[in-house]
C-alpha cells in the first residue's frame, strides 16, 4: 500500500514507500542545503532534524485510501477457495471459473480469441444494469397497460350510459306509439258515442214533435160538438197509434265493447317487443386481428381485407365492429374509402388509388389498431391482364390475326379471328361456346365487326367489299355494298339500325340506312379536321356521335358534321375503339414499339393508360367493355385475347 507524508506547506507526497523512497531520494538534495524544493508548490521544504521518518503521516488521505481499498474488496468478487484470486466471466461460455482453481482450457493461449472474458465484477454490473433497464421497461409497459385498461373501463361506463340513454330514448318511442294508438281508441270510441247519441236525439225530437201535436189536438177536442170530426179525429189517431209503434223503437243501440284480444295483434306486439332492441356487443380483440393487402393498382378499385379474430384467436362469426379507417397519401392527403362489413367477422376497406406510389393505412377497432397497423401500401402504375386466351393456330383454342371484339348484353365474346376466316365465340371466362363461319369472313379479310340493336352481327370485308348481317348461329341474313368502296376496314351500328363504314382507301364515311340504302357520306383525305389521313377504326358514342380515329380521334355528329378533336399527339396510330356504360372512351394505340390503351373521360380528356407492363400488348387492334369494367382487347401481334380490368 502506499504512503503518504504531509509536508510543511500541506503538500502530500505519495511514493511506493514513503520511508525508503524518500529518505534516498531528498538525501542527495538536503546533503549540502538541509532543504529540498517541494514537487508541487515548489516553495524550499526544510529537513527535520530525525530525516524523512520525522515527516508526519497525512492521516485523511490514509483513510480515504484504506476505504477505497475496503470497497474494492466489497465489489470485486474472490475466488471462495483462492481468496487472493478474482473470478472471471467467460460471455461466450457462459461460466464463472478463477484461473487457479478451474483449468482454464481455451480460454488461455491459442483458443483466448475465441472467447470473451472479463471479470466477473464487470459481468455483474453489466447484468444488473441490463436487469435493471429490462425492468424499467417491464415497469414502463405495464403502466401503460394500466392507464389502456383503466381508460377501457371508463370508456365502458360511458358506453353504458350512452346505451342507457338510447334504450329509454327507444322505450319511450314504443311508449309514444302505444299512447298514440291509445288516443286513437278513446277518440274512435267517443265518435261512436256522438254518431250513435245524434241519431238518438234526433229520435227524441221527432217523438217530441209528435207527443206535442197530438197533445194539441186533444186539447180542442172539448170544444167540439160535431160528431164527424171527431170521427175523423179518431181515425187520424188510430193511424198515429200505427206509427208511434215505429218510434218507440230506438233507431240506434248503446252497445260499445272495446276489444283487444279479437286477433293476434296482442300476441303480435308482444313478441315485437320480446325482440325489440338490441345489445350489439363484440369479443373482437383488435391486437390479433389481422389486415390482407390484395395488390394495388393505380386508377383501379382496390380493398383490403380485415379479419376480426377474439382474444383466443378464435375467427369471429359475425358483424358490427366499430371500424375506423384512415388512409393517406405521402403528403398527407386523405383518400376515401369504404368499408363493407361482410356480416361473418370480417371486413373488406374499398378505395380508389389515383396515382402510384405509397399509402399510409391506419385501422382501429374500438380506437385501438389491429395488429401490425399502420401499414404501408405500394400502389403500381401498371395494370396487367388478368385472364389471356389462345395462341398462334388454327385450332379451336388458337387464333390467327383476331382484329375485332364484341360484347353483347350477356357478356358473351364475339372475336372476328380474320386469319381464320372465322368469329370465335367466348364466355365470359373464355370458354369456346362455338365458332361461326365463314359466310362474310371468308379470304381471311374481315376486318369491322360490331353488333347491331337487335342482336345480330354486322361485318365488313375489304376485299369483297360487302356488309354481311348475321344471325348469332352464323346464317347470313342480308349483304350489300356500294360502289364507292375502296377499303373499307371498320363498321359500326347507331341506335337506329344504321350501319356506318369507315373506308381507308377513300378517306371517306359511309352512312347507310337498316336496308342497306346509302345516306350520306363525309370526310376526305387530309390531316384537318374533319379530314382523314389513315382511318383505323370507328365507334358510336354518346347521342349517336360518331367517334373515328386515325393518328387522332374526332368527333362527328350523327348526321356527319364535325364536332371537335379529342386527342391528337401527331404520333402513333389508334387501332381501335369503344365507348364504355359509363362514357369512357377507350382507345388501343401503338407509337414507336410501344402498344398501350389510351383511358379518355366522355369529354375527350386522358385520364390514364393500360400498359400491361408484364406481358406486353403487340399492334392491339378492336377492344369491348364488359358489364362489369373488364376490358378484352384483340393482340392482334400476339394472336391471343386479353382480359383486364380498367376501373
């Protein structure tokens, strides 16, 4: 242990051994002077007649330093059979040992880098503080859980009397109705009671009226002496004994019953209030109940799915959660939504993403969320199809060339699978249900088709130039053409029954009547409005408007008069359209390798595109909307059909 001596000036020197050290180390200093220069203050310290042991010992440091020494013992844990040993901590091995009691192994020489030792005080301290911030923490939770489940249970005494106060709110409303009715009994009763005591009274005043009068010919029957009139008298009373007869009958009873039990209606209001009123009460737990995200897509209808489970995690059955829903964009942004409640524990949250990118969703449950809430949503801005039939062929599940595509009100697929020389006929899900041909189709060089209002089918052959009509069995009903047709590619039916032809070579339209008599034609080759440059399909839209498309769209009206331009890039070429229930018009088109379909509002304005980023269009051609917003649409350079939804 070390030394310390307090020299004159209070200045303590502290030396491995005070004695030794200093009495050789000052001895060369004071053998000339008695004195030596203090370390510290530097002020000249003079030597004491007995030396440095004359020095007196600095008491206070002394025992400041034997108590620190005292706490290191306390602090430091020995080795119970080595007490000079401290004990050490192997982290990797997890095992207290000393270095002379325990072979030490692999924790000395070669193996020492693989393992971690320090003393075993160190562990300890580490352990506790670990020990003592997991309680902190484990304290810190719990009185959270404390102040939810206290806040719970007053959120419970409000509801309580909020349901409190509705079912006497809604007693009072059955107890308003019974009284009402009640009234209308007392009133119907005392309108009984006035219909019956008028008819009574005016009984009494007729015998009234009748006592007097006879009352009055008695009177002057005293005076008279002549014996035929009061023979006449007689017989007049003999005639009103008869009818005094009628009027002792009283014309009108006193008879009024009130009867209650004369049908079912009591048993009725019985058991409507046995049932009326309802406690809806819920075991959902909002922490293990879940949320699926379906993929997400820009511009069409998305949902989540809730799955509402208890505090078991057992499923719910049933309905009526208070679900709240906040979903925002990465500004902030709320986007609407709307929750549908299944009714069987769970629950689907609609919304419509208007653009890509990420959506922060937060769902609660009684304000509290489901687990793993908020969530992050990744809308894509790429719609894809859903369904795609056929491939390359002549088979019956192949196509070759499909140009066109119809829909009619049943949502069965009419595709005109021109290098087939054939229409191909689908359900809904894609199924062949049969195929027509090849009257009207025939040299593989149809290429309009559409359906007229009566349910048959209108088709346009380029090289023979006719309008074929035919039945939905594939029986041709009525052809004709005209000599002004150069290449007419495209056909559409108005409203009326009017087919309307679309001819490239002529750069011309063809409006026929339902006879197949020419109406009128416009349009000429050019690039300025109302001019064609190469037609590539043709529509009828809103009001019997006539929509056709080149490298643009216009819009014509029924009669062939130019309305307005809709969309013009100066790029591309459209290769076809049609106009959706809601009147949407949309539009296939490919501009430099690139095939996409172009969503426009009824007015013209774009809204956004269908790119089918992974498994991409080639030259799509003639499209249909289904009643459902499905889109099938002709890949006319992938010799298939595809399917998607656009809403």
């Amino acid at each position: 242990m070390m030394a310390v001596i307090v020299l004159p000036n209070s200045c303590p020197v502290l030396t491995p051994c005070a004695r030794a050290a200093l009495s050789a180390s000052f001895a060369a200093q004071t053998l000339d002077t008695g004195s030596f220069r203090c370390p510290i203050c530097r002020e000249t310290i003079h030597m004491p007649q007995g030396g440095v042991t004359a020095f007196p010992p600095s008491f206070i440091v002394n025992q400041l330093l034997d108590l620190m020494a005292q706490q290191r013992r306390d602090v430091i844990p020995k080795c119970s059979v080595h007490t000079n040993q401290e004990l050490l901590f192997c982290e990797t091995c997890d095992i207290v040992f000393c270095s002379v009691c325990v072979d030490c192994g692999s924790h000395s020489g070669r193996g020492a880098s693989e393992h971690t030792v320090i003393p075993f005080a160190i562990a300890i301290k580490r352990m506790s503080e670990i020990l003592l911030f997991k309680a902190h923490l484990c304290i810190k939770n719990l009185n959270a859980a404390y102040e939810a489940v206290s806040d719970e249970l007053r959120q419970l005494e409000l509801s309580v009397d909020k349901t409190l106060d509705s079912v006497n709110r809604s007693f009072q409303d059955v107890m308003a109705v019974v009284d009402r009715r009640r009234h209308e009994c007392l009133q119907w009763v005392r309108k009984i009671r006035e219909e019956k005591k008028n008819i009574l009274k005016e009984q009494l005043d007729l015998i009234q009226a009748e006592k007097d009068k006879v009352q009055g010919e008695c009177d002057g029957l005293q005076y008279q002496v002549e014996v035929r009139n009061i023979t006449k008298k007689i017989s007049d009373l003999n005639e009103k004994l008869d009818t005094t007869s009628t009027l002792s009958e009283p014309r009108e009873n006193s008879f009024l019953k009130y009867e209650y039990k004369h049908n079912d209606a009591l048993r009725e209001i019985a058991k409507a209030i046995a049932n009326f009123g309802h406690i809806s009460v819920s075991t959902t737990f909002p922490a293990l109940s879940t949320a699926k995200i379906f993929p997400t897509t820009a511009h069409l209808r998305s949902s989540v799915r809730i799955t509402t489970v208890d505090y078991h995690g057992n499923p719910r059955i049933s309905g009526g959660d208070p679900i709240v829903v906040d979903l925002r964009t990465e500004k902030g942004d709320v986007v609407e939504t709307k929750i549908k409640d299944n009714e069987d524990g769970t629950y689907d949250i609609l919304y419509l993403p208007q653009k890509s990118g990420k959506l922060k969703l937060c769902v609660s449950i009684f304000s509290r969320p489901i687990k793993d809430s908020p969530f992050s949503i990744e809308v894509s801005e790429h719609i894809n199809p859903v369904a795609k039939f056929g491939s390359r062929g002549s088979g019956l599940d192949h196509f070759c060339q499909p140009v066109r595509v119809c829909i009619n009100a049943d949502d069965v697929i009419y595709v005109l699978d021109t290098g087939n020389s054939r229409i191909k006929v689908l359900s809904a899900e894609g199924q062949v249900l049969k195929v027509l041909g090849s009257a009207g189709v025939e040299n593989q060089s149809a290429t309009g088709m559409a359906m007229t209002p009566d349910g048959n089918i209108a088709v346009i052959n380029w090289r023979t130039k006719l309008v074929s009509i035919l039945s939905t069995e594939g029986e041709v009903l009525k052809q004709f053409t005209n000599p002004g047709f150069q290449e007419p590619i495209d056909i559409t039916v108005n409203s009326k029954g009017e087919f309307i032809i679309s001819d490239a070579g002529a750069g011309k339209i063809f409006i026929f009547d339902t006879s197949g008599n020419l109406l009128t034609t416009f349009g000429s080759h050019g690039d300025k409005d109302g001019q064609f440059k190469l037609i590539s399909a043709i529509a009828v839209g809103k009001n019997d408007e006539i929509l056709v498309a080149d490298h643009r769209i216009q819009v014509f009206s029924k009669d062939g008069k130019f309305s307005r331009r809709l969309i013009d890039s100066g790029k591309g070429q459209f290769g076809g359209i049609c106009i959706d229930g809601g009147g949407h018009i949309l539009a296939t088109k490919t501009e430099k390798g690139r095939s996409y379909v172009q969503i426009l509002s009824g007015g013209g304005k774009p809204l956004y595109i269908l790119d089918s980023s992974d498994d991409k269009l080639k030259r799509p051609s003639g499209l249909g909307v289904m009643s459902d917003y499905r889109l099938v649409i002709a890949d006319l350079g992938n010799d298939c059909i595809k399917k998607f939804r656009y809403k």
